[in-house]
C-alpha cells in the first residue's frame, strides 16, 4: 500500500475518534501545510483528499477553520473552494469574500443561485468585474445594490448603472450613491431625475398642500427644464445614448424640441433629429446652421413633425441663427418671444402652432422666475 493511502487511512481513522477542536485544528493546519509546505506530489493528493473529506465534517467548526485556512490562497483546490461556497453562510463568506480561485462564471453562477447574503458578499469582494456586476444589477436586492455601489473596486457598466436605475430608482439611498458618481451618464441621471418627480408626486403631504392637478403640471414643467438643462451640460459623445433614453420614454415631443432649440441647446437638438429623421449627424448640423428654409422644412418633417409645426420649428430656427450671434444667456426668452410675436399676430396661424408656443412661454417663464430664484439665493449668500 503506497504512502498516499496510509496517510489518508490514518487520519481517518483519527478523525472518527477526535473532539471537534481537535478536528478543526488540524484542518487549519493541513490547510496551511498544503499551501505552504513543499510537498511530494503524493503527498499533496493525499492532503487534498483529506479535505475534500473534511467538507462533510459534521461540525461548522472544523469546516470554517479549513476556509480560514485556504480561502486566500490562489493555490487553494478549486474544488475544496467550490464546495466551501454552498455551505453555511459564516462559512461560504470566508471564500466567497476573499478567494481568487474563482473564475467570473463561477461568481456570476453564484449570483443567480444564492442567496441574498451570497450576493451581498460577492458584490463586497476587492474587485467585481462587469460582468458580475451586471448579474447584480439584474438581480440583486437592495441591500447587496447599496455594497456594489459603495464598493470602488466594483467595474460597473453603463448598461449595469441603468439598470439599477430602472430597478431600484425608487430608493432614495441608491438614487443617492448613483447621483454621486460624477461619470453617470445623463441618461441614468433622467431617468433618476424621474423617479425623484414620482417620489414627490406620491407624497401625501405635497399633495396636500398644493394639490394633485397642480402638482403633476408642476412637476412636468420642472421635469422638462431640468432635462433640457441637463440636455446642454451632457458631453457630445452622450448624446446619442440620452436622445434614445428620451425617445424610447415618449419625451422628445414637439414641445420638448422647441424649449431645446429655443434654448440653444443646439448639440442636443441636433442629435435629436438625427434620431428621429433619416438623416446623418453632419447632414443635420449643415442644414440647422446655413440650410435654406425648404431643406430645413424638409429635415423637421422627416422627423415626424406635421407642416402646421415644422413652420414654426424653421422659423424658430431662422431666429436662433441670429439670436446666436447676439443673444448668448437670453437666448430662450429672446427666441421664444418672437415667435409669438410673428405666429400670434398672424390669423391665419394654426391651433398647433399657437398650442405649443403657448407651452414654450410657459417653460419660458418656468426658465425665469428659477432664474430669479437663483439670484436671490447667491445675494442673499453674499450678504451674510
């Protein structure tokens, strides 16, 4: 009989006898002694075996020292490490938490088989890859959602941000951690901006105070300058995702587009109607800034937009040209203005036109009296 065998019949043998301290001391130790220890190449097989034997040891105490003792380890045996990862959660946690036996598919495997504290500790662990992370942002809780966001070593996705957003934007604490990051892309950042509108509309208290009807035109109108504003700030490389993020969610209505070009959100706009015509970037940006007016005419309604509105989204563009080179900070006021001047004087103009120029002096005036808010604000700082 070899070696090998003897070893393994011994300690058996010795196992069926001794206390559970004794048994938990010794695991640690042959845990220790297989990583550290150089050994014949019988021997080690010998240990791995004996603790492959030891994760059905009766006692959690035998089996935690052997996870204390390996979980480290990237020479640890997988398939000790694998095993220790179903068992009881203060065992699984030392090699779940710690172990780089792990692949990515092993992780990801765990995520959607585990338990709400299996996927609190992966999303804990020094490093989460995307694709870990996207498994979590799929599935996970709100619990393990608040440690991967807190976790710096956690890569996660723009798609994996999103769909936390959509999942669990209704949380004030991860709405929190995710309006933290300074690289959230402005379409998460709308679509957090919505679920905070919605927590305020749901508020019996703001209810009460100033009434349902009134709150929802409220919180439509603010819900429109804040996305326009945000639609000025968003870098030229974001904007195609928050366009597409603003399609899809039914906000890019001809109202919405006219308090953009009236704004000189003019980027934006642009990417705006690249999406909904058929038309190329740089064609788009050619025709806004020099077309003639049946090109620009032509642009708006291969958008979608119906003659009695393209005609004043060309006029209003004719006045952003020179409003432009002019008007700077003004430029909603000073646009939007005009066009009702031109549109409202006219008695031939239609019911559509006159509608959404009515919405844009609204926002208009919406744009000033924050304006306004903000001025005071600064003085009444400045004065203390």
């Amino acid at each position: 009989m070899s070696g090998r065998y003897v070893i393994i019949e011994a300690f058996l043998r010795w196992a069926e006898t001794a206390k559970a301290e004794g048994r938990a001391r010794a695991a640690n130790a042959l845990g220790r002694a297989y990583l550290q220890s150089e050994m014949p190449r019988q021997e080690r097989a010998a240990a791995e075996m004996a603790m492959t034997y030891l994760l059905d040891d009766p006692s959690p105490r035998v089996r935690l020292a052997l996870a204390e003792a390996v979980a480290r380890s990237p020479h640890a045996p997988r398939n000790v490490i694998l095993s220790l990862a179903e068992d009881q959660p203060e065992i699984a946690g030392q090699v779940i938490l710690l172990s780089p036996v792990f692949t990515e598919a092993d992780l990801v495997d765990l995520v959607l088989r585990g338990s709400s504290v299996t996927r609190v500790l992966i999303a804990s662990r020094g490093r989460v890859s995307r694709s870990v992370c996207a498994a979590l942002a799929e599935i996970g809780g709100e619990i393990e959602t608040l440690c991967l966001l807190e976790n710096d070593g956690a890569s996660l996705s723009r798609a994996a941000l999103k769909r936390l957003a959509e999942r669990l934007g209704d949380s004030a604490e991860i709405r929190g951690l995710l309006l933290d990051r300074e690289a959230l892309p402005s379409d998460v950042r709308h679509l957090l901006m919505r679920h905070v509108g919605e927590a305020l509309a749901g508020s019996n208290l703001v209810q009460a105070t100033i009434g349902t009807a009134r709150l929802q035109q409220v919180n439509r109108e603010a819900g429109v300058a804040a996305t326009v504003s945000m639609a000025g700030t968003v870098q030229h490389e974001d904007i195609p995702d928050l366009v597409e993020h603003l399609r899809q969610a039914g906000w890019l209505t001809p109202a919405f587009l006219m308090h953009a070009l009236c704004s000189g959100k003019i980027d934006f706009f642009a990417g705006a109607i690249t999406n909904l015509s058929t038309c190329d970037e740089r064609r788009v940006r050619s025709i806004l800034s020099s077309g003639r007016v049946f090109a620009v005419r032509a642009l708006y309604e291969s958008a979608g937009l119906p003659r009695d509105i393209s005609t004043v989204f060309v006029e209003a563009t004719l006045i952003w040209r020179e409003a432009s080179r002019t008007h700077g900070g003004a430029m909603l006021e000073n646009v939007s203005a005009r066009l009702r001047c031109k549109f409202r004087s006219s008695q031939q103009s239609p019911t559509a036109a006159v509608q959404l120029l009515d919405m844009v002096e609204k926002l208009a005036n919406a744009e000033r009296r924050q304006t306004a808010r903000t001025f005071a604000a600064l003085a009444a700082l400045a004065a203390a």
